[in-house]
C-alpha cells in the first residue's frame, strides 16, 4: 500500500545518510518515476528530504531535522528490535525488516545488548514457516499429511489462521475441513504441506489466550521425579517450570503438573531419554508404564 510504503521510506531515509531512487525501487518494487513522486508526497508533508546529485547521489534528510524519539524507551526499543530480528531471520519479511528500521531510529544505545533471541528450531524447516505464512496472508488452503498422538496417518485440508509458537515447537491453528472444527497442528509432525489455489472467503474466529493457557487444571496431577547429580542439566532443560528441592545427596526432586500423565506419550519419551539419571516417584502408575516400554525397547535389540 502505498501509505506503509512512504512510512518505510521516511524510516529509511532517517536511518540512512543517502539512498538513490534506484535502491528504493528496488527494494519497493516499483518503479523509480514511483519513487519521485512518493518523495514529493514526503515533502509535502513537511518531512525536509534533500537531493544529492553525482554518481553517489539520491535523497536524504536534511541534516538536524529532529525526530521524536519520546514514545517509547530504549530499552523497550531495543528488546523489540532483537525479537523482531530474530522472526525476520526466520520468515524473511520484508515488512518486519522495514519495522526493524523504524525502531532502529528510535534506539539511541542499539550497542547495549542484553537480550539475544533465537526462534529458530532444529525441528521445523524455515521454508516450510514461509510457506504457511504466505497461506496464511493469502487466505489459501493448505493440504498435508499429518501423524497424529496415536501415530496415526491422516490426509487434511486446512483453513490456516494463524502461527504460534510455544514449547520450543511451532504450531499452526486453523479451520480442518476432515473435523469441521479448529485444530492445532505442530510443524514438525506435517508432511508434504502443499499450498493449494483455493482462496477460502470465510472469516475464521482467533482462539483467545484461555484456549493457549492451562486455567482449567481438570485432569492435571503431580509428577515427581528424583533427578541424579549426573543428569541435572538435561532434566532441568527439559522442566524449567518445576518445583525442585536440592537433597543431601546432591541430586534433586522436581514436581512438574501434567494433564493426564498416565496417557501423556510426550512425557513417557521425554523420561526415558534420562535413562538411569531420573527416576519417577509418583503416581506409581506411571513407574509401571516405564518399566513396560523398557522391557519393549530390551526385547527389540535381544537378537543383536
């Protein structure tokens, strides 16, 4: 649109001493007479853009023009800046970018660092992000192959709403048209996602934070587990969000609340990576569902 396009160019013009038409057009798309014009609405507005001729030439801001930099403070600029460098490293956005160099003109200490964030995970592939996002922006459905908690194959078309990431995994909510209802899906368990050329007209519901958030505590109990001296930081980086009491001894029990432990699969994966380094204390009923799988995992490897 062309008003977002002449605020990205005010924002690049105070962040740049000279930009030529060409690399506006460029990065734009559009063409450099667009530029001008664009740069003559920018004046009109009472924005002082100067022209500088020669082989290094283009606009700029006058020198001295002050800009008011009193909306937000540094430090809120600054944790902004970095979270949203790290979604444009994943999505390549130009849009985010453009954001990026908003905020930029606004941070006065953007050397004072202290907070790095990396969204990127080893589980989802950025192309496949992209791709969605772009579904997403264009209202198109979606078709994948999706395996569900019971490990079962199943074909879907989806209405994608939104991307949301939590649990170090990236989900995506929309409209299933298998279930007639919304779901969530994760990435990491979608095959042979295709962006189909149906444009879907309906517009869908946003799930609210009650949907995200774990207020209904029906069905959730205690899991306690006591943690070997030899195995704290892989359990701890597992069960950040735990009570933990450190023994005499050195090791550690920790008390995480789980929705249905007894049939939470997740979790039954997670405590048997631990090996010998953690073990569970209560429910009891869960030590029995370990003490299963591992008598699974010894008869498959009895004929090597």
């Amino acid at each position: 649109m062309k008003l977002e396009r002449l605020i990205s160019i005010i924002f690049k013009l105070l962040n740049n001493e000279i930009l030529s038409a060409s690399s506006l057009a460029d990065e734009f798309q559009v063409s450099p007479r667009t530029i001008y014009r664009d740069i003559e609405a920018i004046c009109a507005a009472g924005i002082p853009v100067v022209s500088y001729q020669g082989t290094n030439g283009g606009f700029g801001i006058i020198k001295g023009y002050k800009f008011d930099k009193s909306l937000m403070g540094s430090y809120d600029i600054l944790n902004l800046i970095t979270v949203l460098s790290s979604l444009s490293n994943i999505f390549k956005d130009k849009e985010i970018e453009h954001t990026i160099d908003r905020l930029k003109l606004l941070d006065t200490n953007s050397n004072n660092k202290s907070l790095l964030v990396d969204l990127e995970s080893h589980r989802t592939e950025p192309n496949s992000l992209m791709n969605l996002r772009k579904a997403i922006h264009k209202k198109k459905v979606i078709h994948f192959n999706y395996v569900s908690n019971k490990n079962e194959f199943t074909s879907r078309e989806v209405e994608p709403i939104h991307l949301h990431y939590k649990f170090r995994n990236w989900y995506i909510y929309g409209y299933c048209r298998e279930r007639q209802n919304y779901r969530e899906f994760r990435l990491s368990r979608m095959m042979d996602v295709t962006l189909t050329q149906e444009k879907f007209l309906q517009n869908h519901e946003i799930k609210d934070e009650a949907f995200y958030s774990n207020r209904n505590l029906v069905g959730f109990e205690d899991v306690v587990i006591w943690v070997s001296p030899n195995s704290l930081a892989e359990v701890l980086d597992q069960f950040q969000n735990s009570s933990k009491t450190i023994n005499d001894d050195g090791s550690m029990t920790i008390t995480i609340s789980v929705y249905q432990p007894l049939q939470a699969g997740w979790l039954k994966s997670i405590l048997l990576s631990f090996g010998s380094g953690a073990k569970i204390v209560k429910p009891m009923e869960l030590q029995s569902i370990l003490i299963d799988e591992a008598k699974k995992i010894i008869k498959v490897y009895e004929d090597i």
